[in-house]
C-alpha cells in the first residue's frame, strides 16, 4: 500500500497557506514551495491515479478543499500526449513528479484576438514547478517531453479546476468554452492514518 503521508501533509500546509496568506503573489510564493517538496520525492501517488489512458491524458482529482479554495490534481501523460491550446482562469502551481513536460505560452494580438506564441517552449523536468497566473497571460499548451514514456505532474489551482468554466483556443484566437470535469470517481484516503505509525 502506497503512503499517502506527504499528500496530506502538502493539503494541510496548503490549507494553512492560504488561512495567512495576503495576496496572490503569497500563495503562489509559499505554494511553489510546498509543492517542490511534494514533488522532490516520488512514491506516495497511489496507481490508480497514475494510468495513462491510450488516447488521452488523464486529469484526477486528488484532493478539493471543502470550501473550493484549492484542488490538487495529477495529470498522467501517455508518451506524446498534449492539451489543447487553453487557458485556467485561476491562478495554479505545476510540479513535475516523473518525466518532463514542454509548455508553449500564447498571446492573443490586441489588434484581432489571433495568437502567437509568447516566449520559448520550456521544458518542466521531475522536481521543477512552474506559476500560473491569468494576471500574467495563461494561455498555453502542454505536452509530454516524451515520445515513449509516462510523465506525471501535480498541479495545484485556485478553485476546483475540474468545475471552472475555461476555454480551449483556435489559432484566430476564437474561444471554445470547456470543464475538464476528471478521469476517477473515487479520491485517494489521504486522512486514514490508522495505517501509519
């Protein structure tokens, strides 16, 4: 059986983040943190919410705050997989737990909405954690560095992410509105610590 420890130990922090926190730019300071930690040291996500599907990444919820503040969710990328082009709408945190992922930001033109990329395709590898701030433009595209393996990250939003209204974009900047919704029906037991000494 998997320990789950560090996963709840992360909600706690995250939650306690958030009760003293300021402002946008202390979460997203503190979180960043607290997620790398999380991420630093594989071997508490449990299988099931680490499958990849043979057609499509997979989003699972792993923990949503029971006031909606922040959810935690693990997207498994099968080798090759992408996102659409899309956006949050909430600010997020996003670590790498296994593999490496490449991320292409996007803006649209002031003049007609069309986009354009913005800046390099990054490359997030296992411990790394990148900001996601909609202040700042989050438009982007995800893939899997990957063309023959799985590749995990976490990420952390600012609202239950799979219940958001976003969008996915055409390249003439035109916006299709989405709600990922997740792969499972079922949560990890993060609280039972019966299991543990």
């Amino acid at each position: 059986m998997v320990d789950t420890t560090p996963l709840r130990r992360f909600v706690g922090a995250f939650a306690a983040l958030l009760d003293g926190a300021q402002d946008r730019n202390e979460i997203l300071a503190g979180g960043r943190g607290l997620l790398a930690r999380l991420v630093a040291k594989d071997g508490w996500l449990p299988d099931d919410f680490a499958r990849p599907h043979p057609a499509r990444y997979q989003q699972y919820l792993l923990h949503c705050d029971s006031a909606e503040r922040f959810s935690v969710v693990s997207f498994v990328w099968g080798p090759g997989q992408a996102t659409p082009i899309h956006d949050h709408r909430v600010w997020g945190l996003v670590g790498v737990l296994r593999g490496a992922e490449k991320v292409q930001g996007f803006r649209q033109r002031p003049s007609d909405g069309s986009l354009v990329q913005y800046g390099p395709t990054r490359e997030l590898r296992e411990g790394e954690v990148e900001l996601i701030d909609p202040r700042d433009g989050d438009i982007h595209r995800v893939e899997n560095a990957f063309a023959d393996r799985t590749s995990i990250s976490i990420h952390v939003y600012g609202g239950n992410i799979g219940a958001v209204t976003r969008a996915t974009f055409r390249p003439n900047g035109e916006e299709r509105p989405f709600r990922s919704g997740y792969a499972n029906n079922t949560l990890p037991n993060i609280w039972d610590v019966s299991r543990t000494a």
